[in-house]
C-alpha cells in the first residue's frame, strides 16, 4: 500500500476547525475552509486512534505537546524553556 500524497493545502486561518468526535465508532476532525466553503473530514492514519486525532487538534490550535517525565507535574520552569 502506498503512503496519501496531500491533494489540496489548506491555510489554517481560512478554517473553522471542529473537535475531535471521539465518541463515534470512527472517530474524525472536520475542516471547514472558509474560502472554498469546501469540508475536508480527517480520519487518524490508525484505526480508532482518537490521541492522534486530539494532538492534531491541538497542534492546529497552537497548543504545544507536552511529554510528562514518569508521575512529576511539569514546572513554570520546564514551560519556559521551551
């Protein structure tokens, strides 16, 4: 099987993005392009994988992933540095 080669380039500030509905049986984001009033659903590149529908999500929000080091809470100082 080969890997999807990208067929459209969507600028993120032309989108309404939808959260993930990680309640359905196949869960998925929804991109809204404003200017194309075009909608592109995004399903994870594994089945059921709601996390990495989540981190995209995020990632489109500019909220960075933060990896946790065994059972500490992160630290101002840990956020700061990056």
């Amino acid at each position: 099987m080969q890997d999807a080669q990208p067929h459209t380039v969507i600028g993120l500030w032309k989108v309404n993005l939808e959260e993930p509905k990680s309640h359905l049986s196949d869960p998925s984001v929804i991109i809204h392009d404003i200017s194309t009033k075009a909608r592109i659903r995004l399903a994870s590149a594994n089945e059921n994988d709601k996390q990495q529908l989540q981190w995209f999500s995020n990632a489109c929000k500019g909220i960075p992933q933060w990896e946790r080091r065994g059972n500490s809470q992160y630290t101002q100082a840990d956020i700061d540095q990056v």
